[in-house]
C-alpha cells in the first residue's frame, strides 16, 4: 500500500489516481482538522511549550520520507563543536528498546537499545546525544549533567511543545510539485508553514515553484551527498571508496529514501548488480543476512553506516562494507556564518 501511494505522489500510477483520490483527499482532510485542532489547543494553552535556557536550533523537513536530516545533524554540531561551543543533540531515539530519558554512552548501549540514528551519531560525532520523549527535559538534563550551552533538534520542525531560536528545514527537491497534505502527497503539514524556517536546505533538487513562494526571504542553500570512505565490518578496516568502483556489489538498505542510496553507488562506478529495500528504521533479522548472502554472483556487499550500527552483533561476511557518507552544503561557511550570528543573538537574550 505504502508503495503504491508513493507511485499516486510522484504521477507514476495515474490509471489509479482517480480510483484512489475520494479516499486519500477525505483521509487528507482528516489529518489536517487534527492539525488544527492542535494549533488551537496551543493558542488556548490547552498544551504548553516549554523553554529552555540555552539556544535551541532544530533541523527538520515538512514532507515524509528521507530528506536528510541526519547527515545535517551531525556536520552541524561537529561545526558548533569546533566554533567553541558545547552543544547536544536532543532526539525521540526513534523504535529504540530502552524507555525513559538517557544519554547515549557508545561503549555500552546498542542501536537497538538506543534507536539507530540516536547511537549512530553518537559514535559519529563524540557529541551528548540526549534521547527522550520529552525533548525539553532532555535538553535541561544535558544542561544540568553535561554543560551544554547550544541543543539541536533532531526531526524538530513540527514540535511545537518547546520554544525553537532556529528553525532549518530541509527540502526533497525531488518531490517535484506535489504539495499535496498526507495522505494525497507527501506534506506533514501544510506547505505554507514553510515560511516559518529561519533558513532552508534543498537536498537531492531543486524547490518547486510553491515551496518557493513560501520561502521568499528565507536565506536558501543546496546540498548534496558525497562518499567519505568504506568501512569493512567484519576486519574493522577502512578503505578508500574507489575499492568499491567496477565491482559487482549488492547494495542493501533501510532509509527513508533508499533510491538516494542506489543512485549514489552507481554515480560512482559501482555495478550494482542487486538493490534490496527496507522500511526505515528497519531492525534486521538472521533470515534477512541469509538471505542477503544467497546471492552468489556478487563480489561486495555494500550498505549505509545507519543500517551497519544494527548487524554487527550478526555472523557477517568478511566482504561486507559500509559506505560512509557526508552532507556537502554549497556555501558552508556562509551557512554556518548565518547559524552562528542567530545562535549568538539567541545567547545574549539568554543571558
């Protein structure tokens, strides 16, 4: 079903458009009375939004799917780190196995324990990764334990229940002109809240004409993935990722946007021979490693770092890599010039 929706969405099913579309627009219509029911319950003070005493900078997209977040996320609070602050990175830990609120300790928890994302940059960027349902606690615990002075908002954009400095939302150039509310296209809130973003990145496209207009004024930069290195799991080895060009590879992975992943492989030379998708988040099993190893006409299999964080505690092959990537944002410095100036306005409030 998922998968056919996603074919409506981009026009790739249109003798189903019309069978499909009473439904999805009267779900679609559904889900947006409940978005503002809850705007309302806001503006009454029903619900509050809690703040914080430090500057709080969120990342976030306003469509479903893989638009890269993360990879944001993590270059991010590397740049802040080495500006000379101290700052954390406050996530759900999405379908971890752990309750309550916690920070991430990399040698003694696991992905599945933590959530993926949560202990993946963790391990990336040696930053306090704080993981709770309550994101403004999490943040003050990380204030009060670790001395953080600046938290980002991992998936921040829709949380409306702590009071954000920054707001930078990331675009999916390849939704194309679709701005259509879930169900009937892929938007998690109407696309004018686009003009609430304090900045804009367009990943993987360019912004279409609607989105454009809401983000008139809005300060835009592009970005897009590169290969950093290869990493052999089971030798614990780095390579440079060229090992992997002209070879025949099986590729596998669990993202919002595994297509992102392929195409990325093949752009640099690979053969792949066999792509094979997972839901994101997806929490691997021993069948599926078997199943993956039966195909014998490949030399390399290949996956991300977020999915590599869930199968090392599986029986491996030894040709079995991950590609580790990074977020390239045009104009970097002028990016992180514009970050820097409002968390520093945000500070002299704060203090």
């Amino acid at each position: 079903m998922r998968n056919l929706i996603l074919k409506v969405w981009r026009g790739e099913a249109k003798h189903l458009k019309w069978f499909m579309y009473p439904l999805l627009f009267f779900l679609s219509c559904l889900y947006k009375l409940c978005l503002k029911l809850r705007e309302a319950f806001y503006d009454m003070g029903m619900i509050k939004t809690k703040e914080v005493s430090i500057p709080v900078v969120s990342i976030g997209n306003i469509t479903l799917g893989g638009t890269g977040k993360t990879p944001v996320v993590e270059k991010l609070s590397i740049k802040l780190k080495e500006f000379g602050l101290n700052p954390g990175i406050a996530t759900r830990g999405y379908k971890r196995e752990r309750g309550g609120m916690f920070c991430v300790d990399v040698k003694n928890d696991t992905a599945k324990e933590v959530g993926d994302e949560a202990f993946m940059l963790a391990k990336k960027t040696q930053i306090p990764v704080l993981v709770g349902a309550d994101r403004a606690e999490a943040i003050g615990q990380g204030i009060r334990n670790l001395r953080i002075d600046v938290a980002l908002l991992d998936d921040g954009f829709q949380l409306k229940n702590i009071k954000k400095d920054i707001d930078i939302l990331i675009l999916n150039g390849r939704e194309g002109g679709n701005n259509g509310l879930f169900p009937l296209g892929p938007y998690r809130e109407p696309a004018e809240r686009i003009k609430d973003a304090d900045v804009i990145i367009i990943n993987k496209g360019e912004m279409n004409c609607k989105a454009g207009q809401y983000g008139e004024g809005i300060p835009v930069f592009r970005a897009h993935y590169k290969p950093a290195h290869l990493y052999n799991i089971k030798m614990n080895l780095i390579t440079h990722y060229n090992f992997l060009k002209n070879r025949n590879v099986l590729a596998f992975s669990g993202l919002g946007d595994n297509r992102s992943f392929f195409d990325l492989l093949k752009a640099m030379g690979v053969n792949v021979l066999h792509e094979i998708s997972y839901p994101d988040h997806y929490v691997y099993k021993r069948r599926d490693m078997e199943r993956l190893t039966s195909f014998k006409d490949v030399e390399i299999f290949v996956t991300t770092e977020k999915d590599a964080v869930k199968i090392t505690h599986m029986d491996i092959p030894e040709n079995l890599f991950y590609l580790a990537i990074e977020m390239a944002i045009e104009r970097e410095q002028e990016f992180m010039d514009c970050i820097i100036k409002k968390i520093e306005d945000k500070k002299t409030v704060y203090n």
